[in-house]
C-alpha cells in the first residue's frame, strides 16, 4: 500500500512456538536513519497509531505497529483467555523488539510505549537494543489515586466490579460495549483488577519484581503526559518515574492550550487531531539519545 511515499506492510511476529502477534511495518520511500517501534496502551488497537507512524515514517524512520495477543488484529480475547497484562509486558513487548533489532540490526533502534506499553519498557522489558525511549500516559494506576472522585467510582465499578463479573461469565472482557476500547482477555481485566486496588499497582505484586526491574533500566527515557488525563495524572507518572533510579528522565506535561485542543485526556497524545503537535518534538528528542 503507498501512502505520501510510505509503504506499509503485514507481518506476524512469534511470541512463543505457537503464538504471534499481527504488527504493520511503515517504510520510508528513501533509506531509513532509524526504527520506531510503538508499544499500545491496554485496549488500544495499532490503527489508533498510524498517524503517529506516518509521522515517523516521514521523518525517514521505519515505525512499527501491532496488537498485543487477544486484542485487535492478533487473535480473539475469548480464544486468548487465559493471557494476563504481564503477559503483554514480559513476552508481546520484548518479541516484537527483538523482532525489530533482528530485522534492522544496523540502525538506531527507538521506542514509544503508550500506558502499558510504557510500563513494559520502564520494567526493562524490550530496552536491550533501544537508544532511548518515549512513555506517555504511564503511571502508577492505584484507583485510590484517580480524581475527581466521580471518575474514581466509575473506575471501580468498572473494573472491579463489572468487569471481573462479565470476564468470568463471558470469557474476555467487552471493553468496546463498556466504552473502554477494544475488548481484552478475561485474566487480562482480572489482573488489571488486582493490580488497580493495591496502593502501588503492579509494585505491590511481589511476582512482578517490579521495584528492582525499574531500577536496573539505564536508557534515557522522556515522560510525557497531559494535564487533564483523569487517568494518568501528573502526579501518578511521577511515582512511576521515581522508581527510574538508574535511568536520566525527563518530565513533560503537556496542556490543552499548548497542544491548541479543547482537551487531551489519557488518549490524547497518541490522537491524530489531538497529539499531532507534540510528536515532532518526541521523535527529535528520540533521535537526539542515539548511541
């Protein structure tokens, strides 16, 4: 397909010996200075993306996409039930990283990773080949944490409530019918569940190794976020930085007057229409780190 001198392409990328997710390679018309590989928030399909792949694409890196294992384009949540979010963090993240570094081994390899998607790559998951990396809209996702309160009932109700009853009657999660996005696995959303009513989220799950894998990650990492997101508050992605004490991170946050928006949210800088104006500053600051 070509696209403004872009090219793009299917591929299925292998997690374990029986298992694959469904990613989209953007190619630029000329040679490539660099590879951008973009990591998607819970619920979030690779279509979400493309703009923001386009745009790397035009500034001549190679981008790519792709759905975690039970979600959009790699496989029905139901079919993938048993698949949990660290499953997403440990194997989908690091795969398709490796996939890349395997694919394009002479050129600066780089990162975006949008909510869970930055929290595989502060968990060091998928960094060996990167020169730095981009989270957005990543924190520490206690409830307890969320304001106004408004939007913390909400959230409890969802997932804790609704959402663990319908997992286990229904086998996945219908995230699109609860306007949560697309719909997940059933232990995906009864993780999330768990994970959401511990003071410090997926911290305080001793399984995860969360604190020491925070602090052996060494790539310089920009933690961008929005001023409005009810989700992923200023506030939230500082506890989740602060355990980086190994790695040199920057902080932004950005606003709805800056980006010229009425509003961002927690989706809205990976928006086309939304984000657009804060991308150009994220891929000069990716390529700016590179080894």
């Amino acid at each position: 397909m070509q696209l403004q001198s872009i090219t793009s392409e299917s591929v299925r990328i292998l997690v374990t010996a029986k298992d694959s997710v469904q990613a989209t390679v953007f190619k630029p018309a000329g040679a490539p200075r660099g590879v951008l590989v973009i990591h998607p928030a819970t619920a979030t399909p690779q279509r979400f993306y493309r703009a923001l792949a386009e745009m790397a694409t035009r500034s001549s890196m190679i981008a790519v996409t792709y759905d975690y294992r039970g979600t959009g384009l790699s496989g029905s949540p139901k079919e993938h039930s048993s698949l949990r979010m660290r499953d997403w963090i440990q194997q989908d993240i690091p795969a398709v990283a490796r996939w890349a570094a395997e694919s394009y081994p002479d050129l600066p390899h780089y990162a975006v990773g949008h909510s869970i998607g930055g929290h595989g790559l502060i968990l060091d998951y998928g960094t060996e080949a990167l020169s730095a990396a981009v989270i957005v809209a990543s924190h520490v996702a206690a409830s307890r944490t969320i304001t106004p309160w408004q939007e913390r009932a909400r959230v409890t109700a969802i997932l804790n409530v609704l959402g663990p009853v319908l997992s286990r009657a229904m086998g996945y999660m219908p995230g699109q019918k609860l306007g949560l996005g697309e719909d997940i696995p059933a232990a995906a959303l009864l993780e999330w569940s768990r994970w959401i009513r511990k003071p410090n989220y997926f911290f305080d799950d001793p399984s995860m190794q969360a604190r020491t894998r925070a602090a052996r990650t060494r790539i310089p990492i920009l933690a961008v976020g929005a001023s409005d997101d009810l989700w992923a508050s200023p506030r939230q992605m500082d506890q989740l930085t602060g355990h980086l004490v190994s790695a040199p991170v920057q902080r932004r946050t950005c606003t709805p007057d800056e980006l010229g928006v009425p509003a961002i949210g927690h989706h809205g800088l990976m928006r086309r229409g939304v984000g657009d104006a804060a991308w150009p500053d994220m891929l000069q600051w990716l390529e700016s780190r590179n080894r």
